[in-house]
C-alpha cells in the first residue's frame, strides 16, 4: 500500500496520482463499510416494522454531511448531491430486502 503523503510533499504527477488513488481505495472501503451498517439497518427496521425511507431521518443525514462539508472547506452543494445519491441507493437496498417498491 502506497505510504501517505500530504499533497503538498507530492514532488510529481505519479506520487500525486498514487495518492488519489490510496484515497480511492479508502473511500471505496468506508462505503463499503458504511454498507454494512445499511443492512444491519434492514434487520432493525423490519423487526421494528419501519419502513426503508424515514424522511426525516434522510434530511438529517444530508444536513449533517452539509455541515460537515462546510466545516471542511467543501462545497456542500455538491455534498448534499453525492449524500442524497448515496442514501437513495441505501435506501432502494433496504427496500429490495423490506419489500417496498
């Protein structure tokens, strides 16, 4: 695995890339991870007899994103646009599993 470096102290276009691409990785990682959790959500919900999308648990989760996007310099326009694609597609797992159309 490609040691990390901060940006700054990439001296050419390879060592940048190679860091790109550890992030990548790493962020495929947490989605998967946060997948995970996703279908451990599934059992509790269906146990609890909740359906798959909770509106106002999705804005908390978007809002939350935004703030943290703001706090780190990001804009949060395009986080709450990758967030909502993201829980959408959290949400359609749960729902494939539930059965709610």
């Amino acid at each position: 695995m490609t040691e990390s470096k901060q940006p700054e102290r990439c001296s050419d276009m390879t060592a940048l890339r190679a860091q790109i691409d550890r992030l990548d990785a790493e962020l495929v990682q947490m989605l998967a991870d946060r997948a995970g959790y996703i279908d451990r959500a599934i059992e509790l919900k269906q146990a609890n007899g909740w359906p798959a999308r909770i509106p106002e648990r999705v804005e908390e989760v978007v809002m939350n994103a935004r703030d943290h996007a703001a706090r780190t310099g990001l804009d949060p326009e395009l986080i709450e646009t990758l967030w909502r694609q993201l829980v959408d597609w959290s949400i359609a797992r749960e729902a494939r599993v539930i059965r709610e159309a």
